[in-house]
C-alpha cells in the first residue's frame, strides 16, 4: 500500500532530520536546540547537503551516506546562522 509506505518514509525523514540537526547543532553551539528546532535544521540541512553533494557529483547511498550529507548540510547551515545571527549563549539557572 503507498499511502502506508509514504507515511513510513516521511517518519523516517523526520527522525534522520531529527538526529542530524541535533548532533550539527551539538557540534556547532555546544547543545540541541529543541526537538522541532533540530528537525528544521536537520531537513533543511538535508536539503541543502543534497544540492552540496549534487553540485560536486557525490553520489550518497544508504542510512550513513544520507545522515552524513544531513549532517554536513546542517553543520553549514548553523555556521552560516552563526555569521549573520551570531552566537546567543543558553542561561542557565542553577
């Protein structure tokens, strides 16, 4: 059944965008950044790790090649955040 399969498939999408946002927003700030956070940044990063890897001919296979462009795509992203935004420090109350 397709409906089914989509359904499965865009779960996917939004758990591997989930992961990949959360540890590119580790690396990049120190922390996540909220679980609806990580998941716009990991499929934007997704996104845009795909036209990267398009545009210097990668050709990515499977689980890990996927998650690895997400990452670099989302890493990109935050760096590029970063610049225009600059870096807002989490306070934290003990």
């Amino acid at each position: 059944m397709y409906v089914a399969n989509g359904v499965h498939d865009f779960v996917w999408f939004l758990i591997v965008g989930g992961f990949a946002g959360w540890l590119a927003s580790v690396l990049v700030t120190g922390g996540g950044l909220g679980i609806l956070a990580d998941i716009a940044v990991g499929v934007a990063g997704a996104v845009l790790g795909g036209f990267i890897a398009d545009g210097l001919n990668w050709y990515v296979y499977g689980f890990w090649g996927v998650l690895g462009i997400s990452i670099m795509g989302a890493v990109i992203l935050l760096m590029i955040f970063r610049i225009f935004f600059g870096s807002r420090q989490k306070i934290v109350v003990r």
